[in-house]
C-alpha cells in the first residue's frame, strides 16, 4: 500500500482510560483512510484552547485493525499542552489526521513465525497487527512478549488474552518487572525479557522475524539481546516510542 499524505477532518467519539496515566482515543474513520496494521498517523488539533513549545500536531500509531469502523489511539498522558486539550476533549472534537505513514507491518512471509517484542505503551502497532491476523485468518505464527513494570501499567491485557484463546495461531507471554510496586495479583512471567526467556517459549530463536516496539532505550537493549543470541539483524524490525 502506498504512503499518502493527504489531509483529512475526523472527529471524536469516545475517550477511555486504558490503564493508569494511559487513554484511548476513538476517531471517525474517513471513508476514503486506508492503512496497513501497524501504521501510523499524524493527529493535529485545530485552534486548540493552548499551545505550547511541542506544537499541535503527534504522530500516533493507530491501535485499531483496518477492519475497525473507527481510529483509536492510544497514548500515556503527559504534562503537555497537546495532551491536556486531547484529555479534555468532549465528543465532537475536529481533528486534521494524515497518513498513514510507517512500514512496521507483519511480514507476508507466513513461514517465518513473527516475534513481538512490546515495552509499555510499544504495545500499539501489535493490538492492530494481532487483531488483523487473526480477522484475516493468517497463517503467521505469532508471539508477543509484552513487558510493563506493572498490572496496572499494562493496556488491553484482556484482549490480549482473549486473542490468544480465540486464535491458535496467537501466543500470549505478558511479564512485569516491579511488582513489588502492584496491588494487584499476577501470574504471569515476572522480570525483564531475555534470551532465556525467549528460549523458554519459542521453538527457536534463529529463523523468527522480531518486532521491536517501545521507549528507545528498551529497543536498543533488546536489539542487542537478540544479536547476541545469533539472531540475524535483517529479521529484526525496529519501532521506537519516545516519550510524547
């Protein structure tokens, strides 16, 4: 699918807290906003009620499957001029989006498992591309390993988990690394993600194309994780969040 970047009007229709400090945003899907899983788009608020040195315009990639009816976004809310109008916003708000833009998409060779290595709010690209899959009934063979300090750090954690009982295809690993800092219960793996861990729930680790997504410290981190363990760095793709 080609880049476009011509611009669009949407509109907001909800807005819910997907885990603490972390909103969703649902958009109007233009008719004519066509995107691969794992793209993303540029959102520009218009005379906003304030700016600031960031300007009015974020590049967002859209957690909603091409499927979906609208545009979700999902974002950590920050101290900033952008996000406090975005989190205030009532239904109605006008938006310019344009895009989509990215290649971090699912690779066509079915062959070759896909490996998904999410950090935090990384998680995004990997909710649209998991959702596509299994919408599509593709044959890739997918794990994701989903890394958050927390439970209550973690988004869409249950619909995650239902993908993974809904889809054969779809493997679930989820881990937290300060539990000691949760109210709540955990029963999943605990500690950062490393080649042991990895061994642990891949057949392989040579052979998989990895899927690198989250703050940029923790992709470069990972990167060098799994060139160590031998794997081959034309298989590693590579999608960095900073912190907007």
């Amino acid at each position: 699918m080609s880049t476009t970047t011509s611009a669009r009007s949407a509109s907001l229709t909800k807005r819910e807290e997907m885990a603490e400090r972390t909103m969703a945003f649902h958009f109007s899907k233009p008719a004519d906003f066509q995107f691969r899983a794992g793209q993303a788009m540029d959102v520009t608020l218009l005379n906003p009620p304030e700016t600031d040195g960031e300007g009015n315009t974020r590049t967002f990639t859209i957690a909603s499957a091409p499927f979906d009816a609208d545009l979700m976004i999902t974002t950590r809310m920050r101290d900033t001029a952008f996000k406090r109008v975005l989190g205030n916003a009532a239904p109605g708000l006008e938006v310019k989006i344009e895009g989509p833009s990215g290649s971090f998409a699912l690779s066509r060779k079915a062959e070759k498992p896909a490996v998904l290595l999410a950090g935090g709010i990384g998680i995004t690209p990997f909710v649209s591309i998991i959702r596509q899959a299994a919408h599509d009934q593709a044959p890739h063979q997918i794990y994701l390993f989903y890394s958050n300090r927390r439970p209550e750090d973690a988004c869409f954690l249950d619909l995650l988990s239902e993908a993974a009982r809904q889809n054969p295809n779809f493997h679930l690993i989820a881990t937290m690394t300060e539990m000691s800092k949760s109210r709540l219960e955990w029963k999943g793996e605990t500690g950062y993600v490393n080649k042991e861990m990895l061994t642990k729930h891949l057949p392989t680790l040579q052979g998989p194309i990895y899927y690198l997504a989250g703050p940029p410290a923790m992709v470069t981190a990972m990167r060098g994780k799994l060139t160590n363990a031998g794997v081959d760095e034309d298989d590693i793709r590579t999608e960095e969040f900073a912190g907007y």
